[in-house]
C-alpha cells in the first residue's frame, strides 16, 4: 500500500541548490522535505562569491569551510588569442570594494559534505534518499510520486532536479537550449610557484582557460576548447598533461604536478522560458545552465535557493500562500532580471573568441580598457560579479 505525506515545501534534487533551498528552509521553521536521490562524487570545484558565502552563512556552512578553500583576492585577465588587437592586461582587486576577497574556491566533495551535515540537524527539514517517478501540479498543491509509491503533496515544490527537470515539465515551462563547439577540461593540480590567490584567465581563441587558487600551491582549472582538443588532452598520460599545461598556462605557476583525475563536460546552455509557475518554482540548472566562465552558474543557483527561500519563510510566517501566483510571479521576475544578463555577457565573451573577427576582438579590448582605465564602472562590474548590493 503506498503511504501518502504532507508538508509546507518539496525540494527536489541534493544537488548544492536543492540542499540551500532545504536549509534555508528547514532553519527558517518552514516544514520541508528534501528528496534527493544518492549523488556520487564530484571532483570538481566551484569559485563561491561573497554573496553566495553570506547565504551559505545563514545555514551555519561558511566559515568553517574556509580553511579547505583558497581565497580570490584578484582577478587578472590575459588576452592570448593572437589577435591584432589585444585587450590589455586586466587585474580586479577585492580591496577595491573594501573586501579581502572576492569569493574562495572549494571542491565540491567539501561543499556538499558540509552542507549535508548542517541540514541534518534541522528539526522543520525531513530528508528523503529516493528518486523521483513523477510530479504533478495541481490548483492548490503539488504532488511528487517516489518510485516507492510514496506521495508526497506540497503548497510549493521547489526544482532543482537539474537541466532534464521533471519539475519544469510538470510546471509546464519550456526552455531554449543552445550548444557550443566546445568542451571544457576540468581538473586541479599542485604547481611549484605561489598562486598569491589571484584567479587568471586566459582568453584564448579555443575559449577561455581559467586558474583558481585552492589551498597551498594547488589550483583548479577549467580549459575550454574544441571537443577533438579535449580528449586529445584527456588522452594524455599524467605527465604529457601536466606539461601540456605548462605550456597553457604560460609557465605562469611553474612545474605542475597533475593528480591524475579529470572530467571533461560539452559546452552547452539552457534558460527556462520562467522560473516558476503552477506551484512550482526552478532553481539551479533546472532553471539555467551557463557554461563554466566567470564563476556565474552555481552562484546564480545559490541566489535562486535564497529568493525563493525568503519568499517563501515569509508568506509561512504570515500565515499566507507559499505557492501562490503573485509570489512565483515575484520569484520570477527578480531571477530573471539577475540571470539574463549574466547569460548574455558570457555567451557574448565566449562567442567573441572563438569567431576570430577583428570587429568582435575590437569590441572585447574597448571593454577590457575601460574596466581597466575607468575605476567607477570597473568597481560596478566587480560588485554586481560577486553580487554585493551597493554600500
């Protein structure tokens, strides 16, 4: 006989947005369940912005992560693409917006370790290892069926079940997909040369190559290039790939050491049509994937948990509608006027290099100068990427 559950919120998906939601939620008082099916191990990292830390703080995860990261005090960007107009050297400084840091690198093993055992300590958070056979929504409640047989029925249900989201489907709201000629490498290495916690990217005509410092003399990095570039670089044996990215890199972090394990992920993108409606709300890459240049994707998801989370701890507490019209409504204008220009910025960079076009090339390096020559517009740039509200 399957068993049948009530709650105030569904989250589904343990990725690090759903497991945000969830906590968000759970510390705020509001009934939730969290259905997440087993996730494996993730070998890749994530440069988290300050406004993400702040929300990670509210669930009791930030600081005490700190010592497993490695802090981004500067952002320098080199233009190697080989063309004849150049843009020149660019270096944002964290103090130039009173900061230490703009954000910190961290593995994702660390993050999502942590952030499961905070949430298991919240009395208002239930958490459902199990997967998902289908959703539905209807005029008063959404309704998620585990494989099990088990219903669970919800004012809200919150999707961050990843780009495939049944959630998104169930609410109904298509999304737009595009792809790249590209895949994008991804590995992390030990370097003989100090880091000095600056995070370098490369523009390249393949696609950007980005350095982030993790703790010590270790750094992440994430090389986008042309799928055949990829996986001849994959095919490399451990030291043939540790000097191929010497030679990247520029010698700029010394001898490297490559530790052997590497993931290799195509260049594509998605933008739900909406972020919620029906009951239903999207975040994380159920709403939007962004390829992996300038540190937006997971930090946009993060922002997604905690709008949603707010708006929803807040009807609860006043004793109204958590998953009403004119709350989706709201959800959904403020996340897509945060995320759609963000998506047009990096599909704008990444396009820009690999169309080797003079105009396009003119256009990057006009922009490059005046972030660098411009300290007021280069100080807005820099609060809006680490999603810090004005002082």
């Amino acid at each position: 006989m399957s068993a049948k559950l009530g709650t105030e919120v569904v989250v589904v998906g343990g990725g690090p947005a759903g497991l945000v939601a969830a906590g968000l939620l759970g510390c705020s008082g509001v009934p939730t369940v969290l259905i997440s099916p087993a996730v494996g191990p993730d070998t890749r990292t994530t440069a988290l912005m300050q406004g993400s830390l702040k929300i990670l703080e509210r669930i009791g995860v930030w600081p005490s992560l700190a010592p497993k990261s490695g802090a981004l005090r500067k952002l320098r960007i080199l233009d190697v693409s080989g063309s004849i107009i150049r843009a020149p050297e660019t270096t944002f400084d964290a103090q130039e917006l009173g900061l230490t840091a703009f954000g910190n690198n961290i593995e994702n093993n660390d993050l999502l370790a942590a952030l499961r055992e905070a949430i298991a300590g919240f009395a208002h958070l239930s958490v459902l290892t199990a997967k998902v056979k289908a959703v539905r929504s209807e005029h008063d409640h959404a309704m998620v069926r585990l494989e099990d047989g088990t219903d669970i029925t919800a004012r809200l249900l919150i999707g961050a079940d990843g780009r495939q989201s049944l959630c998104r489907g169930a609410a109904g709201i298509n999304a737009k997909e595009w792809e790249y000629p590209q895949s994008a490498l991804t590995l992390n290495f030990s370097h003989t040369r100090p880091h000095d916690n600056i995070s370098t990217e490369f523009h390249r005509r393949g696609g950007p190559l980005v350095l982030v410092p993790l703790p010590g003399n270790r750094s992440s990095m994430v090389c986008v290039d042309t799928p055949a570039e990829t996986d001849r670089r994959r095919s490399l044996d451990n030291r043939a790939l540790a000097r191929e990215i010497e030679r990247l890199t520029h010698g700029l972090l010394g001898r490297i050491t490559f530790d052997g394990v590497h993931g290799a992920w195509p260049l594509r993108g998605m933008l739900a049509e909406r972020f919620a409606a029906h009951r239903i709300a999207l975040v994380g890459e159920a709403a939007h994937v962004l390829p992996p240049i300038g540190a937006q994707g997971l930090n946009l998801g993060i922002r997604d948990a905690a709008a949603i989370a707010k708006l929803a701890s807040d009807a609860y507490r006043e004793q109204q509608d958590p998953g009403s019209p004119a709350l989706l409504d709201a959800y959904d204008d403020g996340r897509r006027s945060d995320t759609r220009p963000r998506k047009m910025a990096i599909d704008l960079l990444n396009r820009s290099l690999i169309a080797d076009l003079l105009p396009f090339d003119a256009v990057r390096a006009f922009g490059l100068w005046a972030l660098r020559s411009v300290p007021p517009l280069r100080r807005a740039v820099m609060r809006r990427g680490v999603a810090l509200s004005r002082r």
